[in-house]
C-alpha cells in the first residue's frame, strides 16, 4: 500500500473552502479521514480534570494512523440532567469555564502543528453535554431527563424541540456562539475566526426539529430560523470558516428528504450519521444473523443521502458512524470481526465517491478512546471519572470507541487514510 504525502502536515496551513461538491485547502482537495474525540478540550484543560500529555499522546496515535479532522465539542451545559458531563464551558449560573476554553485554546494549538483541522459543536440536542434542554432548564426551571420511564420515546425529543421556539434559551445559546466564535485562542494568540485549523462550526450536534411527527410540524419553522439565522451569525463573525448543521440526515425527520434539503440550504455541507445497532437495523446479540440485511440498510442510507447532496450541489460528510465490537462487548480484548464489516462498507462508498468525483468527501468515525479503559466493573462513567472516552457519559465505557490497542482496526483506518490521495492530484510515495 503507498503512503500519502497528505498524511503530513500541509505547508503553508490555509482555510478549508468548499467548491461545488468538493472540500479544497492549499489548492488541493481535501478528503476527510476523521474521528470524533468530543472531550479533547477537557483533556487540554490544565485543570485537575484535564491531562494535556494524555491528549498529546492521543495526537500523535491518531495522525499516525493518517486522521486528518477531529470533531470536537466546543459547548456542555452544566444542569440537572442525569448523564451530563461535568465541568461544563458554562456553569449552572450562565458564567464560563475559563479552564475548559483553555483546554480548547491548547487542542487546537496541538492540531494546527499536527496539520489537523477540528469540527467545533455548539451544543447538543442530547443530554450528555447539557444540550439544548439544559438552556430550557434554565429559563424555565423544568427539565426531563432522556430515558425517563415515565417520559418515553419521543418525550425527550419533543420537549427539548422547544428550545427552537424560544427566545430566552436562544438567547443563552448565541451567548456562548459568540463567545467562541469571538474567543483569542490564549496559546497562540490567534483570533479562532482567523484559525485555519477550525475547518467548520457546528450548530449542535443532532439537532432534531422533534421526535414525534406533530413535533416537527409544530416546531419546523422555528427550527428552520433557528438554523438560517444562526449560520448568518456565524458566518458575520468568522466569514473565512465552514458551517455545518450536524444533522442525523432523514433519520432526525422521521424520513422527510425536503426537511433534510431546507436544513441544509444555508450551511456549507451536508451531514449524516449511521447508527445500525441504535436504529435497529442490527441486533448486539446476533451479529452474524442480522448483519447481512444491516449492511443493505446502511448502503441504502449512504445512497440516499449521496443523492441528496448531489441534489444541493454540495459536500457530505458522514461524520458519525459507529458500531460495537462482537456480541457488543465492551471489553477491548474482545474481537472486532463485525465492526471491520462495518468500517468498510463506510469506506468503500467514500473511496468510490472519491474515484468518481462523487459529494461524499470523508467521515468521522466515533469514536477515539485511545488510551482510556473503563474505571468501573459495570463500564459505567460517574461524576468525577477522568477517564474520558469517545463513549459520552450516557453510553457503556468501550460500547462503540476505538482503543489504541484494536490493531485490525487502526490497520483498516490507516489503509483507508493512504487511498485518500490516489487520484487527488498529491503525491504518493512507496
């Protein structure tokens, strides 16, 4: 297999534009072979809570296995709810983490010398950073926690869809946009607007306009505002970077292709995340059986969503997609035969679009967990863990993230990193 010259850090760093369908930085295109790794910053903080030789470490392992884009949070809500992580960028009160921003000031100093450049995510329709509900919380002093047997599917999602109809929460919200998007990145002295190691700002991460269909006709035009008004902030404030959504594509609109084509109209690129085992498209106990009529799933979302991006003129980027090891073991000693299936089925349809000039430009897998091993016997996070994976506080520690010892994937992602170039116009190397 050759070696990409891409996999090195680009000379002279410049800001990822897009054209047409297609990402482009210093004049060449710009595939992407990314990873989530939401709790970088909390790693970068030099706090108590943060381990920046951990995230130095990380760094490296991930640009070694040629990943080029993290998607990071930039945004947690502290709050009530159950499985939110603590610290937050902003406390209970409104104020702001001075030492959680300087742990994202130090991530992307570590990233720009790396070559790599960073998704930041403005908050979080879900509850394990806060999220959108946690500013309702605080304008309304009511809240519900996601997976409350009293308040099931779809309560949670129509109850934090609100948030789109409500002024005082989107007040809070653009509060702390315009603090990052304003921020002076403390290590570098470099205004983030003026940083081309942020590629892309990212409204929310899974912002649904509900859950149950009389949610989302309720709340559609407050969500479409939502969405036109805040990509018009960000793009005043930082006019040189990308904007993107973080939609799930039509699994967050109950199957509406139009809803998924409106929410992506003032944004740059288009997103879809897969989940097989979470949608039911697979069952953790019976990989071997369900996994055939799985993979038609997954291929048919690809295709649609590639239709879809076509459709819009612009760049995909399917920039979640996760799956658990055999017989959705948490373990990492455990085998990863299914998750490889996965893997590259998802990388199959990227390298195809990339050989025929297709809109899908890369993914991000999630997630890292590099280093980290689950503290508890029952793979639970608590309050207080530091042990940070790319499996948020809600999920089993080890459910879906990649160790740094899961050989046969790092191989399978590195492989996939080195075909990135081929037919890119860049130099390949034996």
């Amino acid at each position: 297999m050759p070696a990409c010259a891409s996999l090195k850090p680009p000379i002279p760093q410049s800001f990822v534009t897009r054209e047409g369908t297609s990402f482009v930085r210093a004049g060449r295109p710009y595939r992407i072979v990314g990873a989530n790794m939401w709790y970088a910053a909390w790693l970068g903080a030099d706090a108590p809570f943060g381990d920046r030789q951990r995230l130095i470490r990380e760094l490296d392992r991930l640009q070694a296995i040629g990943i080029n884009n993290l998607r990071i949070m930039a945004a947690a809500e502290e709050g009530p709810l159950r499985n939110s992580i603590k610290p937050g960028f902003t406390s209970g009160d409104g104020t702001s983490n001075i030492a959680l921003a300087e742990g994202l000031d130090f991530t992307l100093a570590e990233m720009a010398k790396r070559g790599m450049t960073a998704v930041l995510v403005l908050s979080n329709f879900w509850e394990w950073s806060g999220g959108l509900q946690t500013l309702l919380y605080r304008t309304t002093n009511r809240y519900m926690d996601m997976g409350d047997p009293v308040h099931p599917w779809p309560a949670f999602a129509d109850v934090t869809a609100a948030f789109y109809a409500s002024p005082e929460a989107m007040r809070l919200y653009r509060e702390h946009a315009r603090d990052i998007l304003t921020r002076r990145n403390s290590v570098t002295g470099t205004p983030y607007r003026a940083d081309p190691a942020i590629m892309s700002w990212q409204l929310a991460n899974e912002p649904r306009p509900g859950g149950s269909d009389s949610a989302i006709a309720r709340y559609r035009s407050a969500y479409l505002d939502w969405i036109g008004s805040t990509a018009a902030m960000i793009r005043s404030l930082a006019p040189d970077q990308l904007v993107s959504l973080g939609q799930e594509g039509t699994q967050a609109t109950n199957g509406s292709r139009d809803l998924v084509v409106e929410a992506h109209e003032p944004v740059d690129y288009v997103t879809a995340h897969i989940w097989p085992l979470n949608w039911s498209w697979v069952d953790g106990d019976d990989l071997p059986g369900t996994w055939p009529e799985g993979k038609t799933k997954v291929e048919a979302y690809l295709g649609e969503h590639t239709q879809l991006a076509a459709l819009m003129g612009k760049p995909l980027l399917v920039e979640e997609f996760g799956f658990p090891r055999d017989a959705e073991s948490y373990a990492p000693d455990t085998t990863t035969e299914f998750r490889q299936r996965y893997y590259r089925t998802i990388y199959d349809a990227v390298e195809r679009s990339w050989a025929e000039g297709g809109p899908l430009q890369g993914s991000n897998f999630w997630a890292w967990n590099g280093e980290a091993r689950a503290v508890h016997e029952d793979f639970r996070f608590m309050d207080g863990d530091r042990a940070y994976m790319g499996d948020p506080p809600h999920e089993p520690q080890g459910w879906y993230g990649l160790f740094d010892t899961d050989k046969a994937m790092l191989d399978l992602v590195r492989a996939h990193a080195q075909r990135s170039c081929l037919g890119a116009g860049e130099a390949c190397t034996p």
